[in-house]
C-alpha cells in the first residue's frame, strides 16, 4: 500500500493487516502518530486491563505505509456487534 492510499483511512474505524497481523482501531497519522510513537501512522483501540478492569487505550505503530496488506473501513453495526459478542463472552460463567 502507498503512503497516499494509507493516508485515505486517516481517523477512520479501520481493520488492517499490517506484517501478518490483524488490528482493529482507529487509524492516526501524521503529527499525532509521529507524537505518540515516533512513526508516520499508528493505530489505536481500547482493550480491557485485566488487573483493573478498566478500559485503557493500546496503541501499535505503523512504521511502514508499504507493510499494510489490506485495510477496510469498520461498519460501525459490525464494531458494535463486535463489542456486544466480546462482552456476552467476558459475562458467562462456564459449566
């Protein structure tokens, strides 16, 4: 992917395949990105901290426009299907 194409996506929800690995999140670019990691993109997303239990926000660095393999806009029913399926899976109890 190019750096032009890459930079299409800028702060969308977005999911990318980035050196063999699937991320989910927001896409950053530019100062942001370069502020944050030290690197032209990044993405970003909230994960729960186990420990705490609270939502903390993870961020990866995108080094490379040239190492995303692929990348698609989230439909924001599909993210939030997501999150309704993730969270029905943390409140089962097994047995």
């Amino acid at each position: 992917m190019t750096d032009e194409e890459l930079q299409r996506f800028a702060g969308e929800k977005v999911r990318l395949t980035y050196r063999g690995s699937t991320l989910a999140g927001k896409l950053v670019v530019g100062f942001e990105a370069q502020l944050q990691v030290r690197a032209p993109y990044a993405i970003e997303w909230y994960d729960i901290n186990e420990t705490t239990g609270t939502n903390e926000m993870r961020i990866a660095a995108i080094t490379d426009a040239g190492a995303v393999q692929s990348i698609e806009v989230l439909d924001l029913a599909e993210e939030t299907k997501d999150e309704i399926e993730d969270e029905a899976e943390e409140t089962q109890t097994p047995g």
